[in-house]
C-alpha cells in the first residue's frame, strides 16, 4: 500500500517494522483492531475516524468499508510487545541524522498523500523542533517548505482549519531567510491562509502566524503586504494588543513585535496602523504595561506620531499626553526617552494650543522640568528646551505652573 511504501524507509531505519505503525497516527499501536479490508489500526484512532468523523472508508485504501466491525488483532499485539519488551531491554542508539532526514521524508509523502493531515503535521513539526539541524539541509528545509506551502493553500477552508494551524506550526520553525523563500510567501493565495489563523487561530496558531509574518517583514521592508489585507491586518493586530485577557502575554508580545516591524517598512504601512486606531490601543495599552511592552509601545508610538495623521490621533486622545507623561523618569532612560520625543513631536505640529494646555493640566510640564534637571543626555535636554522655548510664556499663564519652569526660561534663552 502506498503508505506503507511511504513509512517504510524511515521505518526500517528506525528498527520499527512498518506493521507495528499505525498508519493514521504513524506511531507504535498499543491496541491493534483490524477493519474489514484486513488493514491494523490503533484502535482509539480508527474509532475517532469511523464515529467521530463519521467516516465510511478505510484510511489507509480509501475502501468502502462493508462493515464497521473492529476485531482485535491479538496475534499482531503480542508481536508489537515481545518487540517493545526487547527494545527496552536494550535500548536503540538514538536516531543519526540520515534517520531523521528519512524519517521526515517519509512523514512529507504520508501528509501529502494521506488523511489525517493535522495529525502527521504535528508529528512533523515534533520531529524537526527536536532537531532543528535538520533543518540546516538546505534540500530538507525546500522539501518541507514545498510541501507546507501546499498544504497551508489545500487545508485553508473551514473543514481542514486544524490542518492549516499544524502547517504554520511547521512553517514557522523554517529559517524563512532568502528571497526565493520570500517570493513564495508573499503570493496572495499563500499570505491569506496565514492572516486568517492570525485573525480566527488558536493562540498558539496566532502566535505561529505572527513569527512567520515578522520573518517575512524583516527579509524585505519593502511593501508586501496585499492591499485589500492591510486595514484587516493591522485591526487583527491591534485586537490582540487590546484584549485585556492576552496583554502582556506572548500574543499580545508577539503583536506588538510585528507591528513594530511593519511600522519600520514604509510609510504607507504606518499610515494604514493609524487608520486602525493603533494610536488608541498603544495609549491604553501604556497604563498597565510591562517595562519591555511600555518601551516598545512608546517607539511605535514615535514612529506612528512621525506622521501628521499618528499626530492628529494622539492629540484627539484624551489620555494620550497624561498616559505618556506619567511613564517619563518611571521605566527606564528608553522609555523616558521616547515618551520626550513623543511629547516634542505632538506638541510642535498637532493642536498645539490644545495639547500645551493638556500638558499642564496632567503634570507633563512639571515631569519635562525634572528632566531637564534629572537627565543627563543631550537629546532629551534638547528637546525639553524647545518645548519650553515654544511654549513657556503660555504656560506661565497657569496657577499651577512650577516655579522650576520660571527659572529654566531664565536659563535657557
């Protein structure tokens, strides 16, 4: 059978005679039961196949099965035991390479010409996670990539979802670092599989989905991703970030990544977060987060406030200056530095009135005063004295202006 055919060089390697596997799962069966056709199956998978998939053919022929009889093949489990029973009395050398190489080699033929796709894809993505040398063949990695691709585009409807979310799982364990491997992801009708299990995917599967795209976006910070799936793209993002369950998960980490790497493609992609309503989520992401989330926020929100439409965002958002005020000399010199360059960019080009206002009101001033005096680098030193310089005279307007602010001006002009 063509199965077998298929799992018999690697079996052969491994010492396992291909009869002891079952050819659903491609393991060792603890529970053998033959079908009507005379084919052996580990009982627990033939009967997810028959009853729970409502199956009326077997597996391994495609045969019509004439009856649903399951008989248990004592004499084929004793068999299966006496073999265990010597194996472990003295265990097998671990697998060389050349083993391993035939055994994924025969895995890619059973998944490419076999039910049970989800089933052997994860077998797959175990064998290669356990020795990722593996993947260090060049002619390995083409050959896995070939026939990943093919099954992520084959098993991207409803029914074969599960398929697809193991096939990224694969994937994403490839290096993915050529141009050659480039031009073949970024074909639609590969990316769109790959968007909707980071849009509909288990966690797991987003987070699959999220380190292929980053791969993908840092092999060419050219424009690569299909028009008509870039607001969608950056939505689903911007929903993980603002999940409250998922923030400061490795999702919402992995999200945050990804949109870091878009934003430093073009601007065009920039333009299309800011269209999303990244702004909003970053300044609401900011009160809560971590040191790693609130600095890598904090530069995305540079890179987004860079445009005038990131700007405009930032200002309409109530919280924004207050959000980004309140982190200055709290998280690190990173954070202080970019909420400075954040505060320098909104309040020179975007409402400027209405934003020097805002700062005064929350504490920005005050906080842009100790820096002044705190921080020793010239860059945020700078920046603060432009501020001051461009808003001063109006903030002295203010009763609750710091006196500190009075006495920097004296200095500074």
């Amino acid at each position: 059978m063509e199965e077998e055919e298929a799992a018999a060089p690697a079996a052969a390697k491994t010492g396992v005679p291909v009869h002891f596997l079952c050819p659903i799962s491609m393991e060792l069966m603890c529970d053998p039961v033959t079908v009507a056709t005379g084919v052996s199956y580990e009982r627990k998978n033939i009967e997810k196949w028959l009853f729970a998939y409502n199956k009326s053919t077997c597996p391994a022929t495609m045969q019509r099965l004439t009856s649903f009889n399951l008989t248990p093949n004592h004499t084929l489990g004793r068999l299966i035991s006496s073999f265990v029973t010597s194996s472990t009395s003295s265990p097998p050398p671990p697998p060389s390479d050349g083993r391993k190489v035939d055994e994924v080699d025969a895995l890619l033929c059973s998944i490419r010409t076999g039910p049970f796709k989800a089933t052997r894809l994860r077998k797959l993505r175990s064998v290669l996670s356990g020795d990722a040398s593996i993947l260090d063949d060049e002619n390995v990695s083409s050959k896995v990539l070939e026939c990943v691709v093919s099954e992520i585009v084959n098993t991207a409807g409803f029914a074969g979802f599960g398929a697809c979310e193991e096939a990224l799982g694969v994937l994403a364990l490839l290096p993915l670092s050529d141009r050659a491997t480039f031009d073949v992801l970024v074909k639609p009708e590969h990316l769109r599989p790959i968007l909707a299990v980071l849009q509909s995917g288990s966690a797991d599967a987003r987070v699959d989905a999220i380190s292929i795209l980053v791969k993908i976006s840092k092999l060419n910070r050219d424009q690569w991703i299909p028009v008509d799936q870039e607001v969608d793209l950056f939505t689903a993002l911007l929903e993980l970030l603002s999940d409250e369950i998922s923030v400061s998960t490795k999702l919402s980490s992995c999200a945050l990544d990804l949109l870091l790497e878009l934003a430093a493609c073009s601007r065009r992609s920039r333009s299309r977060a800011v269209e999303a309503g990244a702004v909003r989520v970053l300044v609401e992401l900011l009160p809560e987060a971590s040191r790693s989330s609130c600095e890598r926020a904090l530069l995305l929100l540079k890179r987004l406030c860079e445009l005038p439409e990131g700007r405009a965002a930032f200002a309409e958002h109530g919280l924004g200056v207050a959000a980004v005020a309140k982190k200055l000399l709290r998280v690190s010199e990173t954070a202080t530095r970019l909420g400075v360059t954040v505060l320098w960019l909104v309040s020179r080009f975007s409402a400027v009135e209405k934003t020097a206002e805002e700062m005064m009101a929350v504490g920005a001033v005050r906080k842009l005063v100790a820096v002044l005096h705190v921080d020793g680098r010239p860059s945020n030193k700078e920046k603060v004295i432009a501020m001051i310089k461009l808003h001063g005279n109006f903030w002295r307007q203010f009763p609750c202006c710091p006196n500190e602010l009075t006495n920097s001006m004296r200095l500074n002009h």
